[in-house]
C-alpha cells in the first residue's frame, strides 16, 4: 500500500509498505480521507510536542470498514461501513482512565503522533476507537475528531447559558470551539489578528462579536461587549505563550480560563493578578467519546457544522507537492482534506 512519511521536518517521502491487515481485536480501515491539522503542520514543521521522526502522519481520519481481526467485536459494525477513527489509544488502567479522563492517560498513544497514523491506504484500529455515524458524509466524519477536541474544552470550561465566551485564535480548534461554546448558549466573542478569519466567524460560524487586537484595544472592546464584566470563560486556542498568558486580561472574576492549544514555551504570571479574580486556569486535551458522540449529535441536528471549514482539498497523490502551502497563511487555509481510494 501507499504511505507517506514524515522522515523529519520539512521532508516527506511516499513509499510502498506491506499492507496492513486486520490485528487480533481490531478492525481494518480503508482510509478514504485524511483532515490536516495544526499537529500535522507543526510535525513538518518541526515544532510539535510530544513528537519523534521518521513517522506517518495522520489522525483526523473516515474511511470504511474492510476487514475484521480475530475475536473483534462486531456487533456494531459490518463490512463496508462508512467510519471515523478515534485516534487516541488510552491504556485504561492508570489513574487518569480509572476517573473516567481516557483523553489525558498517562501512557496516552495518539495515532499519527506517538505512534504511525493514518496518511495510508490502510490502518488497523481496536473496534473500540472505530465509531459509526449515520448521516454524515466521509469529510464531516473526519473532522469530527478536531471539533471533539473544541467540544472538550468548552466541557472543560463548564460554560453555561448566558455565559460571556472569548475565544482566543480562529484557527480549526478555535472553530471547533466557538461553535460548542454556541452551542451551551453562550455569547461568544472571538479575538484574532486575521481580519478574514474574524469575518469568517461572523458570516459562516455566527458569533455574537469579534475583536482585532491589530485596529482596537481588544481590552477595551472586551469590556465594552460585557458591560465592564469580561469574559466568564475564556479558551485560548492559539498555543502563543504571549497570547495564553495575557489571556488572564479578557478573564471575570471567578472566570474559567483553558488552554487547548499547545505552547512549548514556559508560561508565568502576576500572581495578585489571577488571585484576585480567583482564577481557575486549566488546561484541555484530546477529548473523550462522549465528546464525540456529542459532535456526531450536533452535526447531526445543526448545531455544528464541519464542511464550511473545508477551504483546500487534493488527492493523496498530490499531497506531498501540496502540503507545505498549506503552512503558509497567506494561502488561506482554514482546513485541507485529503482524498484517498475514491
């Protein structure tokens, strides 16, 4: 079969491997598309956490059911069933999945980023991280995994109806995550330096308001919208250590601040500053099968919409030659798909 990997930053290469077949307990995926994702921007790149080179990449993933392992269970799925991969393997066994929190466990395997993903014509997953939709297309079912992570955070933040919601960064997950944070009732305000992306969020997504630090004081403007009462949840989805701290700006008192996105950078902060407003400052990662049950649902009754993010897509032949455009902002890219066994 087809594999691209990622032999280190900057250098893919495709290559001919033994096709996968079907593990003891596990399914066969015909993977039909590939969503690219910041972790996938960042492997190339060379600056993503958690993260060792040669490896194939690929962990938004929809394909179809083609061949089933030894004592799998198949009670929920049959051959040719159109699915969507849930890409983070969970021991379920140390503390963090013992309290039911299998998104951060503590020997946590993502596929396509601690261990080969799904950038190949075939991968065999546990059929407990396979999971059927009904009603949505193979591009909606893999990007369910990015709005799940979006999904995790506003749980995270324990918004309410009513609530004032900032969203820091229009990037995928800060999508994901303004339209959940709609979704609780929110009113959400996103801030971001890309005057495209806030228009975006307007006209595609709905939010109430949006703020550009570039042409207004985004403390002043936060304000204003709140009635001098900020933000009671605020979720930083930019993974900029300058952002994620002077985040504690835009924060309520008794307000709820997550990260969701990633910094390999040291964080510091004025402690009187989030004393004073009893902060809670966390920190959100993956996300959890309830989380995408919940996307699945939300899709499905329009609370949420996926394809709208779609803004690039190419063959998996073609992607090697695409890909590093899609690094650069001025291409545009909110989401690349692509496209494989059609």
């Amino acid at each position: 079969m087809k594999t691209v990997v990622c032999q280190e930053p900057y250098k893919f290469t495709m290559e001919e491997t033994a096709k996968a077949s079907a593990k003891e307990g596990e399914v066969l995926v015909r993977i039909r598309r590939i969503g690219i994702c910041g972790t996938d921007l960042h492997a190339y790149q060379g600056n993503q956490a958690f993260f060792e080179y040669p490896r194939v990449l690929g962990h938004e993933l929809s394909g179809e059911v083609a061949e089933f392992g030894a004592d799998a269970d198949q009670s929920k799925l049959a051959l040719g069933d159109n699915v969507l991969i849930v890409p983070y393997l969970h021991c379920g066994t140390c503390v963090a999945c013992r309290r039911g929190n299998t998104n951060c466990c503590a020997k946590m395997q993502v596929i396509g980023v601690h261990q080969d993903g799904g950038m190949c014509e075939y991968i065999s997953v546990p059929t407990s991280h396979v999971l059927k939709v009904e009603n949505l297309s193979l591009d909606a079912m893999a990007l369910v995994e990015c709005l799940a992570i979006g999904a995790h955070a506003v749980r995270r933040a324990d918004i309410q109806k009513g609530d004032n919601a900032l969203v820091i960064g229009a990037g995928p997950i800060g999508l994901a995550t303004m339209q959940f944070a709609k979704a609780a009732g929110a009113n959400v305000i996103v801030l971001d330096l890309n005057q495209e992306r806030l228009d975006f969020c307007q006209s595609d997504i709905g939010v109430a308001a949006t703020v550009n630090p570039k042409n207004e004081d985004a403390i002043a403007k936060i304000s204003e919208l709140t009635n001098g009462e900020f933000a009671t949840a605020v979720i930083d989805a930019t993974g900029h250590a300058g952002s994620m701290m002077g985040a504690v700006e835009y924060c309520a008192h008794s307000a709820n601040l997550v990260y969701v996105g990633l910094s390999k950078d040291t964080l510091s902060y004025d402690h009187p500053n989030i004393h004073k407003r009893e902060l809670t400052i966390m920190c959100s990662r993956n996300a959890t099968l309830e989380d995408f049950q919940h996307v699945a649902d939300c899709l499905n009754d329009g609370r949420a919409k996926s394809t709208c993010m779609i803004t690039h897509t190419c063959k998996f032949e073609d992607m090697i030659e695409e890909f590093p455009a899609w690094t650069k902002p001025e291409t545009g890219v909110i989401k690349a798909m692509v496209e494989l066994n059609d």
